[in-house]
C-alpha cells in the first residue's frame, strides 16, 4: 500500500501546480487555436532506465536488525513498458494521469553483504533475476504552436515510483521474498503531439526523472526507513525515459 505521507505529498504538489496554472488557463485562450478544450484517455509504450550510479549501483543493500533481515538492492538494466493515461486539456494547458509499469533484469554483486554481529557474505557471483518498475505520475503540459495540427509540449511534474525485486529479501532463517522500495520524483519532459484530428492524437517525448527511494518493504511486510549499506550508498534511482503513444479525446 502506499504510504499516507506519500500520498499526502503528492496531493499537495498537484494542488500547488493546479492553483499556479489556472490563471495561465483563463489567459491562455487564442480563437486562432486548434482545439479549445479536450478530456481525453490514452495508451503509451515507454522506455525506462534507472542510473547506476546512486542506490542502484548493483552493490547496495540494506537490512532490518530485528527481526534480522538482509535486502539486495540491484542495478536494473533499460527494458520497455507500457502505460496507460487520462487527462484534461485548456487551450494550451493540460493536466495528465498516468501509470507506468515495465519489467527489468535485475543483477546485484559480486559483492560483500555485512550483518549487525560482524559477519559477512560474499556474492563471488552475480545475483540475478527480475524487477518490476511501476510509476503514478501526474504531469502539467504547455503546448506550443498551437494554431496547427503538429504541438510541440513541455511538461512538468510528480511521480511515486515502487520497484518490486524478485527474491531480494532473505531472512536469517532462508526464507526469500520479493522486495519493494518506494520513492518519489520529479518528472521534467519535452516533446511533440500530432492531431489528426481534435479527437485523436499521437505523441513522442523523452523524460527526465529525478527520483529518491527511501522505504523499503521485504519480509517485515511493512514500510520501513532505508538504511542502505555498500559502497557509495545512496537514495538516488534518477532515469531518462522516452514515451511514445496515442489519445483519444472528447471535446
């Protein structure tokens, strides 16, 4: 479930944005323009990445010292996913919905892993197998040459990113379970939409994410503060992401 503080957090951001850009709204209207108004739903292919240089460097982890837990934190390698998204649009101004989710391999080590009482494991080999990134993001659109059919946009915006590893987890009695990390980000994005017609578009746009994972959830079941060990550690799980898709709009 996601925790209340994360949920509040992006409630307020997207109230914040929303007061600054209603009165950009009500100026922002041109008789010239395209379209005027549009409620539209969609469907993306994405292309996600995760930087190995901050928490997902394949060499982190973290663990909780009672009841005793240890918790992989992998690199993830660029995979392909799939979203879908609603939104709203005035004049040159829209607001957007959306959820991400793709698959990733995930690969942690060679490596030590140290425990509370001074002993340590050593990965000789590399841990793999599979995470699943998912993300709810609500972005704020600024249209450009909006007198025709083809708009360049830049966009603006919050996320809540989670992450589930497959058998990353591992307590002191062998029992493995899958892991969850959770975080928020800042979503900032450039690219272009094509009308065919006021109802039905389709878009491209390449997307940075600036993203913190702080919570981790393993065999505790339960949220728990990241307290990360290895070598650097970090909260930091940024990308590049690239999205193209289409929208079917209602006037």
């Amino acid at each position: 479930m996601m925790p209340f503080r994360k949920i509040g957090f992006l409630g307020i951001s997207c109230l914040l944005l929303a007061g600054a850009a209603a009165p950009l709204w009500a100026d922002a209207e041109n008789p010239g323009d395209y379209l005027h108004s549009r409620t539209y739903i969609g469907v993306v292919g994405t292309s996600v990445s995760v930087d190995n240089g901050g928490a997902f460097n394949g060499l982190n982890y973290s663990r909780i010292n009672n009841p005793y837990e240890i918790d992989l934190i992998p690199a993830l390698g660029q995979n392909f996913g799939f979203g879908v998204l609603m939104g709203h649009r005035e004049e040159a101004w829209a607001v957007e919905a959306s959820f991400w989710q793709s698959n990733h391999n995930a690969t942690f080590g060679p490596g030590v892993v140290g425990s509370v009482s001074g002993t340590s494991v050593t990965f000789t080999q590399q841990f793999q197998d599979t995470a699943t990134y998912n993300s709810i993001n609500v972005d704020f659109k600024r249209y450009f040459l909006t007198e025709g059919q083809t708009q360049p946009f830049l966009s603006l915006g919050v996320s809540f990113p989670w992450i589930v590893v497959n058998n990353a987890a591992s307590d002191v009695n062998g029992d493995v379970s899958s892991l969850t990390l959770a975080g928020l980000g800042l979503n900032l994005g450039v690219g272009v939409e094509y009308y065919l017609s006021p109802n039905l578009s389709f878009f491209g746009g390449a997307y940075k994410r600036w993203a913190s994972f702080d919570e981790f959830k393993g065999l505790a079941l339960q949220y728990n503060q990241l307290a990360q060990y290895g070598s650097p550690t970090s909260d930091e799980g940024s990308g590049f992401n690239f999205a193209v898709g289409t929208t079917l709009g209602f006037e």
